[in-house]
C-alpha cells in the first residue's frame, strides 16, 4: 500500500476497499477529485485482480447497424441522421443478412446491433432483422437494441416493454447493450437528448429486461457538459438497480468524441479517461465486468485501463461507426492476435470469453 502514503485523502477509501465495503457517493466525488490518479488507480486494480486475478477479456465479435437515421437529433452525436441527409443509410432485412454475410467468419460469437430511432420502419422490420440473423447463425448471441431503442419500439408498437422484450427475445435476442443512458441525469436528459428515454425509462427497460432474464451492460458518455455529482449518481443509480436484478454483465465508460457534432468541444485527457475506469471500479462493486473500449479509449489507452480496473478489451468489433463518425483515430477492427498482444505485454493473461463470460480457452502462462 505503499502509493497511498503519498494519497492521503484515500486512506478511509482504501481500508474500505481492503475490507471490500462499499463506497459512498461522497467518497465517489473524492476520487473523482484526488489528483493523485496513481493511488485511485492502485486501489482499482486491487479489486480488479480480487475478482479477475490477472486475466482480460476480449470476445470475438462484429458490429452492424440497421440504419443510422434517427429523429432525435442528440447534438453529442455524429452518427444519427436524419432520413434526408446524404451519409443517412438503412438496409432491408436482406440486405442486412447480405451485408453481414461479407464480414462473418468461423471464430465469430457474438454481433452487435443498433441503430437510431428511425421515423418509419414498424416493430415488425426489428423482429423479422432478429428472427433473420438468428436463422442464418442460429449459435451466435444477438446483443441488440439500446434502452432507448427498446422503449421507442414500444411506443412504436403500442406494447409494453415487457411485451416488447419478449417479442425480441422470442425472435432470438439474447441481450441488450449499455447504450443510450448517456448521463442518467434529468438535467443533461433535457439539454442533451431530449427525445430520447429519459433516465427513469432507461432503467425501468434494463430493470424488465433482468427480470425476464435478458442480461444487459450499462454505459456512461462522460467528457461533455457533466458535473462530477452527475457521474456519481449515475453510478449510484447503476448500483441500486444491479443490487435488485443482479442482470449487468459489465460496465463501459464512453469517452465523448467532439468532431461533426454540434455539440463540439474538445476530445477527453487519458487522465480523465483512465479516472472513469478506475472510479467505476470501485463504486460498482456489484458489477462483475468493467470495460476498457478500446474503439473509444484507443488500443493504448485500453491497455493501460486493464491495470486501472478494468479486465475485459471488448473484441474484434469490425465496421464501429459511432465514435469513427466522430471522429475517433482508433482502428477499424483489431485481429484476436493484437487484443491478446496488447494484454500480454501488459502483464494480463488473454481470455477469449463468451457472451456471458464464460472462458471459451484455458488462460495460457503468462510467456
Ligand atoms: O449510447 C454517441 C455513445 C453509445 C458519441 O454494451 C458517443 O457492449 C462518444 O453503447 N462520442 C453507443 N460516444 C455505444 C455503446 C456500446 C459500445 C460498445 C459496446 C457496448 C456494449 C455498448 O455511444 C451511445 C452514446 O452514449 N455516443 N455519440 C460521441 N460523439
């Protein structure tokens, strides 16, 4: 514990996070505001290896959105259109399976699905796209549709979101990614997305999501218009509904990348970056995972964050277009073989995962 000598502020946190207690919101906003990012770091990397020893995660897996059109118009966000913009794209459900056939191949387990809240496709398009990919990859696990997706489905349809879930999930979805919370703040709700769910019906989704037993991950979009307190209840909101569910797989901070939005601003620090790992780390103590994206951090940066709290890298990916439309220098794809390099040089032994975190491998001795 020598780092902490020089921390003093972190004493009381770091006898608590020996004693594996939970934190307060007060000692949230604490390590937020400590400068010394060694000792938080340290403090998250006990946890870490408590719970995930000395291994990192990656999952093989591709990304492919539907249609990027979308009516909400969010002005943090590069990627949504509107139906009459020149870079709008959507595929039939063909066209989709087409489109997704050209990217597949045998290590694949697990495709990501999302798009924008597009004015005119019916509920029915998302089922037949679900029921679609899983007839042709009846093994792979289907993690599509944001909160917000799924609570405009339901207003779309006229069906609850239990019925909505249960729709998807009889089509084939397997879980709901972390997408669309944002900041679960009633404040940035209204200056940031404002047609889109607010926080209450992000977690009441998730929430209904867990008790049909869809597991999902939450994500948070930090580096913008928040305050420190907003980070800290948003965690605390996580760690309330996970402590009732117990159905968060991980936890992704998302770094907000300023370029073609109209919210502009300036790209986050890798200090800031590596503070939202650690922090979350550490006040999400119920959540089993915490992601280091490396398509938002950068392959470097996430290699760092695995001794800073976090223990799985995400995957492969192939065809991001969220951050890359705004702007982010990251990589395309990474191949198995960079992600389990970029961990071994690290000092973490790879892991490829399934969909639910079960290791598909043995980890190998660290060479
Ligand atoms: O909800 C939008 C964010 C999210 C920008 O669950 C932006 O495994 C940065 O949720 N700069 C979607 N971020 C991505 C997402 C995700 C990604 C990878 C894995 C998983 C998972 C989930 O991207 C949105 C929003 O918060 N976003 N615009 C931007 N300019």
């Amino acid at each position: 514990m020598e780092t902490l000598f020089i921390a003093p502020n972190l004493w009381t946190i770091a006898e608590k996070v020996e004693k594996g207690e939970r934190l307060t919101a007060e000692e949230g906003i604490r390590l937020y505001q400590e400068t010394n990012l060694a000792a938080v770091g340290f403090l998250a990397d006990r946890v870490r290896r408590r719970l995930h020893s000395d291994i990192a995660y990656y999952v093989v897996n591709l990304h492919l959105s539907y249609s990027n059109v979308c009516f909400a118009g969010c002005p943090f966000c590069a990627f949504g259109k509107f139906p009459d913009d020149p870079d709008a794209f959507e595929y039939d459900v063909d066209g989709y399976l087409r489109q997704l056939e050209r990217m597949m191949w045998d290590r694949v387990t697990e495709v990501h699905i999302v798009g924008g809240l597009h004015p005119d496709l019916p509920f029915d398009y998302y089922l037949n796209l679900v029921r679609a990919v899983k007839d042709a990859y009846p093994t792979i696990h289907l993690k599509a549709f944001t909160a917000v997706e799924v609570q405009y489905f339901s207003e779309l349809s006229g069906y609850s979101v239990e019925k909505v879930l249960e729709k998807l999930k009889e089509a084939g979805l397997d879980a709901l990614p972390g997408g669309g919370a944002e900041v679960l703040s009633d404040r940035l709700h209204r200056i940031l997305f404002p047609k889109k769910a607010s926080p209450q019906q992000w977690l009441n989704v998730h929430r209904t999501a867990h008790r049909m037993g869809i597991p999902s991950n939450a994500t948070l979009l930090y580096g913008h218009i928040e305050i420190i307190e907003e980070k800290v209840h948003h965690l605390d909101q996580l760690r309330r509904l996970q402590d009732e569910t117990g159905g968060f797989l991980c936890y992704i901070p998302l770094a907000y990348h300023p370029e073609n939005t109209q919210l502009g601003g300036r790209r986050t620090t890798g200090v800031a970056d590596l503070r939202e790992v650690a922090v979350a780390r550490l006040m999400l103590d119920n959540f089993p995972h915490i992601k280091a994206y490396w398509i938002s951090l950068q392959p470097k940066l996430a290699q760092v964050a695995l001794s800073f709290g976090a223990d799985d890298m995400d995957g492969t990916v192939v065809n991001e277009k969220i951050f890359h439309m705004a702007g982010a220098p990251s990589p395309n794809q990474l191949t198995e073989d960079e992600l389990r390099k970029m961990a071994q040089e690290a000092g973490f032994r790879p892991v490829r995962r399934n969909s639910h975190y079960q290791p598909l491998e043995e980890p190998a001795a660290i060479s």
